[in-house]
C-alpha cells in the first residue's frame, strides 16, 4: 500500500525543535514508518509560485492535518490570516483527518488570535495539552496507531484468518535499537509470509 501523507502544521520557528524531531522519529519506527510518511514546508526546494498555494495543495494531498498550536501566531497575510489558520481551515473544509497538540498548560501569554484559533479547533475535536517533545511523539504514537487499527490497517484483538507476521516496533521514548514485542493482540494486516515459517523484517538484522 502507499505510504498516507501526514502534514505538519504549525509555526515553523516556533516549533522547528518538534517539526524536526517528529520527521525523524516517523521515518524510524518500525511500525509507523510502514504506514506514514510526512511533508514540512521548510524541505520544498526553491520553487516559482506562491508558498500558500503549494502549502494549500500540499494539505489536499494529504491523509492526516497534524497541527501543532504553540504561543505565536505567525505571519498574517493581507487578510490577516496566518498559514497555520489557512491550513486548518482548508483540512476541515476538506474534512481530513485532524490530530491537534497543544503546546504549554496556559493560554494567557498567547496572542489573542491562536487562542482563538484553539478555542475553535477545541469545539470541533479532541486535542491534547503537551509540555515537552516527548510527550507530542508519545500522543502522536497513540493518535497514529489508533488511526490504523479505526482503518483496519493493523488489528487489536483475537485474530481470525491467515496470520500476518508479526512486527516488533520500539516504544515511543526508547533508544534507536530498543525494541519490544508487538502485543500478541495487535496484528499487521498486510504482509502474510509465503512460509509457514515466518521471517523477520529486514530492519531486523
């Protein structure tokens, strides 16, 4: 299957510590790294067209709207309108699937408009409050894996059927060659061996 696109919303200088940090630790999870691969605005090579028309398009072409809401706004735009705003509304109107994280407990040294804008996105989903990366990679661990067992993609209960091999993944928080055992409910859908004997994935050895 191809990879599902998740975009990572927010203010870029605000957030470059997380922005790079969940880039990394999506490409090296055994497990998330199967199902998802994700867009940052400041990798796009110089380019001959405006930056909110590729960022709009680049939110069509997306499965999941990640949107990390700190204490800035950003740059507002003619209207008055900053990228982060433009990309949740466009997400919504588009109705993708939105993951919200909330940066820091309060709400009173942020400028008035991203109060405003977490206040709106509070009323339409369920985000999450985080005061360090790791708890953003720890939620977000979560909101993914739930998402693929919501789409069957992976599977938490009895299995019935073919078994499909099964992935060992490292827990959000471990080092790189940390690994611990899938739990022996959850299964990966896609991937049933050719054998009866089953083989270990590449990233194994």
């Amino acid at each position: 299957m191809d990879q599902l696109r998740v975009f990572i919303s927010s203010v870029q200088r605000e957030f470059a510590e997380e922005r790079a940090a969940l880039k990394d630790y999506l490409a090296g999870d055994p497990l998330l790294r199967r199902f998802f691969d994700c867009f940052m605005f400041e990798e796009v090579p110089a380019a001959d067209r405006r930056a909110d028309e590729l960022y709009l398009d680049e939110v069509e072409r997306c499965d999941l709207y990640l949107g990390l809401f700190g204490y800035d706004y950003g740059h507002e735009d003619p209207e008055g309108i900053a990228p982060t705003q433009r990309e949740f509304d466009h997400a919504t109107s588009l109705q993708k699937t939105r993951l919200i994280f909330v940066k820091g407990a309060s709400d009173a040294p942020r400028h008035p408009k991203m109060q405003w804008l977490i206040q709106r996105a509070g009323a339409q989903l369920i985000r999450r409050r985080i005061a360090s990366t790791a708890e953003l990679i720890a939620g977000l661990y979560a909101a993914l894996v739930q998402y693929l067992e919501d789409h069957q993609l992976i599977r938490n209960g009895p299995w019935k059927g073919p078994c499909a091999f099964c992935l060992c993944l490292r827990a959000p928080g471990n080092g790189r060659n940390s690994r611990t055992a899938l739990p022996s409910n959850m299964k990966i859908i896609s991937g049933t061996p050719t054998s009866s004997r089953r083989s270990r994935p590449d990233w194994w050895k």
